[in-house]
C-alpha cells in the first residue's frame, strides 16, 4: 500500500505552502505551527512529544499529527535530515513508534509499566540533551551516521530563511564547528 496516498496531494501541497510561509516568518523547523495549522485545516489531532531514534535517545521536542486511524502526518519530517519531506507512518510501523511522548523523572520505561517494552537510554530526555550539550556533541545532524542530507537541507534554508542562518550563528556560540553549514 502506498501509505502516502493516505493524505492527498492537495493536502501535501497545503502542508507544504505552509510551512514554507512559516519558516519564513521567523520558525525554525516550524512543527508546532505546522501541526497546529494541520489540526485546524484537516481536523488531524496535534500531539506533542519527542523523535526518537531506534535506541531510544530523543532527537527534537517535536509536534505532529494523528489521523483517526492511528496513522501519524509529520509535515515538519524533512527538518530531520532523513530524506522525508512530510512523512506517513501508519500504526504498526516500525517509524509510527519513532514519535513518543516526553520521558521524564517519573515518565519513564523504567517507572511506567506500559513503556517497558521501549527503548530508553536511562534517563530523561531533559537530562539527556543537558549532558550532550554539556560535551558538545550535538552539533548538527549528530543523528545521523551520514549527515550530508542534513547539512545540504540546512545550507539550502539558509539561503531562503533568516531563522535558518540565525541557527547558523547559534551553533557557532555554543561551540561547534560548523564550517558545512557555510
């Protein structure tokens, strides 16, 4: 099945106008507004939580959308460096599970029996991006074994966004190396 038919072109083509109006009114990945704006528009529910990676480890807070079905519409999933423009991911799937809630002190696969079955890198997500900081290894797209398509994403919306060269400047000031992303 091709799960992208899911949401129609015209909705694809709606989503993206507006993210782009967004991103350039000053967002950086725009997720919440897009998630927001999608909700409003298609009736889609906002959630907001956190992209994980398959070892559990939180990548973005992050928003997107859930259809009636259970099937997840990220309109902001190109941000994210994976070669995804707005994703599908419908239940089951092995990415529909990428897209969590906030583990905390309390909330967590450890404390929280109906999470003992995921991934979790044991400790909170604030935690987590606290100390990762702290050693300066979240420079961007850490993510990925490979972030070249990150970079390129990057480096094509800085020509295009204020906010995407204003996180240019941002990534220079906490330390990193970013001499890619020029």
């Amino acid at each position: 099945m091709d799960y992208l038919m899911l949401v129609t072109p015209q909705q694809t083509d709606v989503i993206r106008s507006f993210r782009h109006e967004m991103r350039l009114a000053g967002c950086w990945g725009a997720c919440f507004e897009v998630a927001c704006f999608i909700e409003h528009q298609f009736g889609w529910r906002r959630i907001d939580g956190v992209y994980e990676l398959p070892d559990g480890r939180p990548i973005f807070l992050h928003s997107w959308n859930m259809m009636s079905d259970g099937t997840l519409v990220d309109g902001t999933a190109d941000q994210f460096g994976e070669g995804r423009d707005i994703a599908i991911h419908p239940c089951g799937s092995a990415d529909h599970l990428r897209y969590r809630d906030r583990y905390t002190a309390a909330h967590n696969p450890l404390k929280t029996s109906w999470l003992a079955t995921r991934p979790y890198s044991g400790v909170p997500d604030q935690t987590f991006w606290d100390d990762e900081e702290a050693r300066r290894t979240l420079a961007p797209g850490w993510w990925l074994s490979e972030p070249q398509s990150y970079v390129a994403w990057f480096k094509s919306g800085a020509t295009m966004y204020p906010m995407f060269r204003t996180m240019r400047e941002r990534y220079r000031q906490r330390g990193y190396e970013i001499a890619s992303l020029e």
